[in-house]
C-alpha cells in the first residue's frame, strides 16, 4: 500500500474543510499568531514511577469531553483523582456534543486542548488530524508504569485488541477508552412474555418477523439520520460469512473487494428488511434517540446500537425494560459465525501542540488506573479497556460474555481511515435500508470510492497487520 504523507497544505485544507466549522477556523487560522504554531516539547517516560512525564504540579490542564451517550461525569470524577494528586491544577472542563465546531478552530490556531475526547457525530476525522501531524504519538502514556502497579506497564493493563482501532501503520494516535461491541439488541422482557425464541441466524430472525408483526410490532428499527448505526451490522454479515478476511480485504482497498460475495449476500440481506416490509415505518427520518426510544417503547423488537445504549437512554427506558445483547444474526454457511464487531471505543487524543502534554498523559494514566476505570464502570454501566474491573450491571455482563473470545473480535477500520470513505458509506448505507437503491447500486458506489481513495497518493494510507 502507498504511504505518501501529503504536504501540510493540503492536509490542511482538508481537516478545516470537513465541516461546517471549518469556514469558521479558517478565518481564525489566518489571525493566529506565530507563536501558536511553535511546537511543544516532546514527552519522555523518566525514572519516576510516580510522575513518570515529569508533570508540571501547577499546570493547567484543559480537558474536553464528548457528552453524548456516556455523559461526562465520570470524567468530573476522573478530574478529582487528577487534582488529588495535583491540587494547584487547574482544570478546564468542557463538555459538548459539537467536538468539531468548538475544537476545529483550536486547532487551526495552533492552541488545541490538552486532551480531547474525539467522538460523536461531530468527531474530528482522525486521519484529517494525523496526516496534518496535528497529534501526538501515545508510545510514552503506553510504555509509562501503571498507575497502580509501578512494575507493569499502561499497556499490558490493557484488553487484549484495545489499541488496534487507534493505531495507525504501527503508532497509536487515540487510546479508545471504552470497551464496546456493536450489537443486535432486544428486550428479554418482551420476548420471554411473548414466548419468542432468540434468533442465531438469519433465517431463524427472518422466520421470526410474522411473529413479531402479528402482535402490532415492528421488527426492526435503525437511526436513520445517522446511517452509520448500520455500518457495523452490514459489515458483520459480511465478515460472519466470509471470515475476517472478507473485512480486511475492505480495509486494505483491495482492488474488487466490494465484489465479494460475502458482501453482496450482506448487502442483499439488509435490503431485503426494507423490501419485506419489516423496518418500522418512518425508521430513515428518526434519529438516534428517537429509534432508541421506540424501541423501549416495544414498536420494534430489534436495534443495531453500541454497548452504550442503556446508560443513554437509562431516563427514558420503562423499569421493567430488560436489554439483551446478541452478535448479527448469521447468513447460512457463515464460516465465522461468533465474530463481532468490538473493541476500543470513545477515542481519546492528544494535541501535538498540546501546551501541557505531560498532563494530558497523566490524566490518561489516571483514567486507566483500576479506580478510574472501576468509576467509569459504575457511572455508565458499560465496561473500559482496562482488564480486571467487575460491573454489576446485567446489560454490561452480557455485553462482556459476547466478546469473552479474542478470536472473534474485529473492528473494521476504512471508515476511520479515509473519512472521504466514510462520508459515502453513511449515505450509501441509509440509501440501501430505505430502499433508494438496490445492492448492486449500492456496491457500486462503495467500490467507486474504494478505488479512488486507493489511487489517492496526497493521502497517507494504512493496513492491517498480518
């Protein structure tokens, strides 16, 4: 694969082009001194177990968090471990959903936050920011001592396939904190009141919908407006069926991959919800909280969504509502039916021109202590990637018997890679469950960017290691 690094111009360009926010950082960017531009000092992992970065005690720490489905209180308390040990630090907190639009221009001017929680539907494309060199390498967080236990290092108190969706060509540029599985959910309640067997395959789910519809209920319902919802469904159809191959061949851009045949039957199974006739109807124009809410509300049995689901919609959710977790029903003859799409989630980065970068590694060690990853379990009911944390929470036990075996756990990575992939698989995925367009249109399209993103060479491009 090609590894051309594009010039810093045109990096540039496209990072403040990828939305609306850039025309603002543009105008910012051009008013911003040259002091801002300077870089920081490199971070190196020194002798002290206790302050490994050689953080300034007094610094000022500038913090930004994704407030979306996990809420940002556990990183209010998160930030109290920091101040513990650093009181004369100040901390700037801000969350928000609009992560673009408020971080953008910082970064156009040279004074990006410290640590930034780079999520939601408003994320900055990541591989916008590394083509840019816009952050900083987390070798030095990874090699550091654990907080809780100086002669182990931060990485190896890790889930094993935590860092693969923040590593790029071998360097990690995002440390996904949350460790969450895109799944198929329903509610146990409803299927155990209505005597419904819980699909495995496909056809069995398919045999099922007559049920489902005869007693008023929809069997399927999706976040329309945010097509991306069924990015990982659709992919792990395919994957299922084909082995994880089928996957990495899409993410390696390799010429015809769209062509597979585990592809297409992924593609034409989707469609054919919408054909038969079994996706709620207004389903394309809802968005995420509104498919969620009906969904508790029992108009539709099933919904692909992230381990976040029921800490996000734990004040809408009737109290007898119980969530159940189940991997992507299976096409016949699948050849890896136990694969599942998790691993690293809400990625957290560093600003390379970040003005205390030490501190944003120690806040990150502090969140990967056993206390900050045991406050994020009880504050969100979903689990980090930090091995060894108990959590009472059934949805999340469920959630961790899903993904138990390493062997079956893959993230697909070209939506993250190449964001000009990513803005035509979201509306090329909306478009199919709709039924704007057919499986064969919808290959098409996907293969027509593949291959341009692949004959690209202003950008860097990545691959799986084997």
């Amino acid at each position: 694969m090609r590894n051309s690094r594009p010039s810093t111009n045109f990096s540039r360009r496209r990072l403040l082009g990828t939305t609306a926010a850039g025309i603002a950082a543009s105008s910012l960017a051009a008013c911003a001194t040259s002091g801002g531009d300077e870089d920081t000092e490199d971070v190196s992992v020194g002798g002290d177990a206790e302050n490994p970065f050689d953080v300034d005690p007094a610094a000022p720490l500038d913090v930004v968090i994704f407030d979306g489905g996990f809420g940002d209180q556990y990183a209010v308390e998160h930030q109290k471990l920091y101040q513990a040990k650093y009181p004369d630090a100040e901390i700037e907190h801000l969350a928000t959903q609009q992560i673009s639009e408020t971080q953008q221009p910082r970064f156009a001017q040279g004074e990006p936050a410290d640590v930034i929680d780079n999520s939601g539907a408003q994320e900055i494309p990541i591989d916008s920011l590394i083509n840019d060199g816009e952050l900083a390498e987390l070798t030095p967080l990874l090699d550091a001592p654990s907080f809780d236990d100086p002669d182990v290092p931060v990485r190896d108190t890790l889930r094993e396939g935590s860092l693969a969706k923040g590593t790029f060509n071998g360097k990690v540029y995002a440390l996904n904190y949350a460790f969450s599985a895109w799944t198929i959910w329903y509610d146990n309640k409803l299927f155990t009141d209505m005597g419904w067997p819980v699909p495995e395959t496909w056809d069995e789910m398919l045999d099922l919908c007559p049920d489902i519809q005869a007693e008023g209920i929809a069997p399927w319902v999706y976040t329309g407006v945010h097509p991306v919802y069924l990015y990982d469904m659709f992919l792990m159809l395919a994957g299922r069926h084909g082995g994880v191959d089928v996957l990495k061949n899409l993410d390696n851009l390799e010429p015809d991959a769209w062509s597979q045949e585990s592809v297409g039957l992924a593609a034409e199974a989707m469609y054919k919800l919408w054909e038969d006739g079994y996706v709620l109807e207004g389903a394309p124009g809802l968005d995420h909280i509104q498919s969620q809410t009906a969904f508790n509300e029992r108009k539709a049995a099933f919904i692909p969504v992230g381990s976040w689901l029921p800490n996000e919609q734990k004040s809408i959710a009737p109290d007898d509502f119980e969530y159940a977790p189940i991997g992507v029903p299976y096409l016949e003859g699948s050849a890896q039916p136990g694969l599942i799409s998790a691993g690293g989630e809400e990625p957290f980065i560093v600003p390379d021109k970040a003005q205390n970068k030490a501190g944003a590694y120690e806040y990150l060690r502090i969140m990967l202590s056993q206390e900050g990853a045991q406050i994020f379990g009880d504050t969100v009911s979903a689990a980090t990637v930090v091995k060894g944390v108990e959590l009472d929470n059934l949805a999340a036990q469920l959630t961790d018997e899903l993904v138990s075996n390493p062997d079956d756990l893959f993230q697909p990575q070209f939506r993250f890679w190449y964001s000009k992939m990513d803005e035509e698989v979201r509306p090329a995925l909306g478009a199919l469950m709709s039924g704007e367009s057919n499986p064969d249109e919808f290959l098409d399209r996907m293969q027509t960017v593949a291959d341009e993103t692949a004959a690209d060479d202003s950008i860097e491009h990545f691959t799986h290691d084997e």
